[in-house]
C-alpha cells in the first residue's frame, strides 16, 4: 500500500513537473518571439519611414524649383487636371508609338479651347 502511494506521489511529482517545464518552455518561446518579432518590426517601420522621408524631400526639393512653382500656378487655376488628364473641350488622346498623345481638335463651331497659364 506505502509503495503504491509513493508510486502516486512520485507520479504526481513528475507530471508536475513536466508540466511546469512545459509551460516554461513555451513561456520562453513565446518571449522570444515577441522581442525578435518586435524589434523585426520596428526595424522594418524605420527603414520604411526613412524611405517615405527621403521622397517627400525629393518632392518638397522639385516644388521649389520653377518647373515645380508652374505646376503649383496651374494647379491653382484648376488647369493642371485638365492639362495632365487631356480634359478641355475640343482636346482628344490618341495612341501614338505605344504612348498616349493629347491633340486640340476643332468643336463643331470651329472653336479651339485651352487652359489657363499662370
């Protein structure tokens, strides 16, 4: 009867055991996904930072320019969409050498429309 129940506790002992060293195990994997993936991240969203940075320089460096000030006047005439999208009355888009042209058509009148310039 005592070697039975020593047996029990020994048992009992060991499974705790096993599975107090599971748990540790699992513990320590999880932890250690947690810091690499989050220092993976973290390295990741800088370098994707620094990227968007550099180019909203580039784009704040060529709007100083005067090439890039005429952009910004036609933008604020409203002619910049109609210009870069070939959208005033009488203008017409054609496929020329695998690119897009933009060519002024007469209208019905005999009227030829263009945009405003800054």
């Amino acid at each position: 009867q005592e070697a039975l129940q020593a047996s029990q506790t020994e048992i009992r002992s060991s499974l705790l055991w096993t599975g107090l060293m599971a748990f540790l195990i699992v513990l320590v994997a999880f932890g250690g996904g947690y810091f690499f993936g989050q220092r993976s991240g973290w390295d990741t969203g800088h370098a994707d930072g620094y990227q968007k940075a550099r180019n909203q320089e580039a784009a704040a460096s060529w709007a100083n320019t005067p090439s890039g000030q005429r952009a910004y006047g036609l933008d604020q005439l409203g002619s910049l969409d109609m210009l870069a999208l070939c959208k005033g009355d009488g203008w017409t888009m054609e496929r020329q050498k695998g690119r897009t042209v933009c060519f002024p058509k007469l209208d019905a009148k005999g009227n030829l429309s263009g945009w405003y310039i800054p």
